[in-house]
C-alpha cells in the first residue's frame, strides 16, 4: 500500500492545481457576468432555436439558444468577450467585442441570415464575399428600442435612426447604407429609417465604428474583423443611441 503513496500524491497535487486554475490570486473563484440575448431570423420575428452561442476570448463556454431563441452564458468579469452563434441553416454570426466590466449585459441579439440571404446581399452591394476578409452589417439605433423585451423589440417595426452617417477607424472600407425597405442602396449617403449600414470585404483588423448626427450621439463600437467572419453589431446594441 505504501507504493501507490507517490501516485495518490501527484493525483491531489493535479486536482489542486486545477481548481486554483480557476481561482484569484488569494484563491478566491474569478469573478464572471453573465451575457444574455435572443437569436433570431433576419428581418423577421421568428426566434432561432438549437443555436450555439459561444464566445471567443473563452473558448470553453457556450450556450444552446432555447425554443424562443435565449440564450445565456458566463464570462470572465473585467475582459473582453466577442460573442458568437453557430446553426447548421445558418451563417455563423459574430457580435461587437464588448469591454466586460462586473456587470451583466443583456439584450445582445443575433438577427441571423440563411445563406440564400447572404448571398442576395451580397449581390445587391456588388460583391463576392472574400474569405479573407469580413462583412460587416449594423444598425444605427434608436433609444426606444433599449430596455423592452423582444416581442416588444419585434413588434416595434423600424428601429434605426435616419439621417446619420457612420464612419470607420481605420477607415478603409466603403459603407453602404440600407433604404427604408431593408435593401442596400449604393447611391444612399446617410441612414434611412431602417438604420442599416453594411461594409462589404473590409480588411481584417481591429475596428471602430463611429455614427454621427445633427441632434443625437450614438455608442461607439468595437469590432475584430477575422477572415471570413460575418459580424454584426445589432439593435438593441450596436450604434445605440445614448
């Protein structure tokens, strides 16, 4: 019995380094928020259930979006967490990078497009969607969209703002912004009651998106543009109105 001494050993030692692998400096659990939102079709009501939500800087947490499309998660408090939702009838979608502080952030919607839809879009902009670049979509938004719930949300109609333009740092890439029939219009120079912006094939990099109007101020936002990613910072987060 003595030999299996050295074994019995080397197994607690592992077991306490993995449970002080989740914990602080003084031992203590690491602090986590909670993330939470809907997935749901795009231009529609109609929620996404059977989805996966994950999210990058933690690649061990995920979430499976329920029959009415919520979904939540817990992430490392004080870090940045970029959300994102996977489903077999869709493309796989990523939210804005949000700086996590120690409070909860809810209300991050995925308004998800089949491929059909990616595809018409793309068309309708002009382009052929580069794998190693990232399309990008949002919305300029109004502030009566914040704080309801999503059949509230839905039931509302048109959310976006109209008269703002939207402007990127860096800025190298083109936006088009959509009409008030949620159809990209090249020749368009300002939002229309829809809100909806679009930039085709932007260049991978880190980005800010930045929306400006004669009477209102709209939230900054983060976005880490990867080969291949379709991102989308949505209502009611995105280029919210403050």
């Amino acid at each position: 019995m003595r030999a299996a001494r050295p074994l019995i050993l080397v197994v607690v030692t592992a077991s306490l380094t993995t449970a002080l692998a989740a914990c602080g400096d003084d031992g203590s659990a690491e602090p986590t928020v909670t993330l939470s939102g809907v997935a749901y079709g795009f231009n529609t009501p109609d929620p996404v259930a059977g989805a996966v939500v994950r999210v990058v800087e933690a690649p061990d947490v995920e979430a499976t979006t329920a029959a009415d499309g919520t979904w939540s998660l817990e992430v490392p408090a004080n870090a940045e967490a970029t959300p994102y939702v996977s489903h077999p009838d869709f493309v796989t979608m990523h939210a804005q990078t949000f700086a996590v502080g120690d409070a909860p952030i809810a209300d991050i919607y995925f308004q998800m497009v089949t491929p059909r839809v990616y595809d018409l879009l793309a068309g309708v902009i002009g382009i052929t969607p580069d794998p190693t670049r990232c399309q990008v979509a949002s919305t300029v938004s109004e502030k009566a969209v914040q704080g309801i719930t999503f059949a509230e949300f839905t039931a509302h109609g048109a959310h976006g703002v109209a008269g703002a333009t939207v402007a990127l740092t860096p800025d190298d890439a083109d936006v088009v912004y959509f009409n008030e029939f949620v159809v990209p219009e090249p020749s368009l120079t300002e939002t229309s009651r829809d809100g909806g912006v679009v930039w085709g094939n932007m260049p991978v990099g880190r980005h800010t998106i930045h929306a400006t109007h004669a009477t209102k101020t709209f939230a900054d936002v983060t976005i880490d543009c990867q080969p291949g990613r379709l991102i989308n910072p949505s209502p009611p987060k995105g280029l919210a109105e403050l």
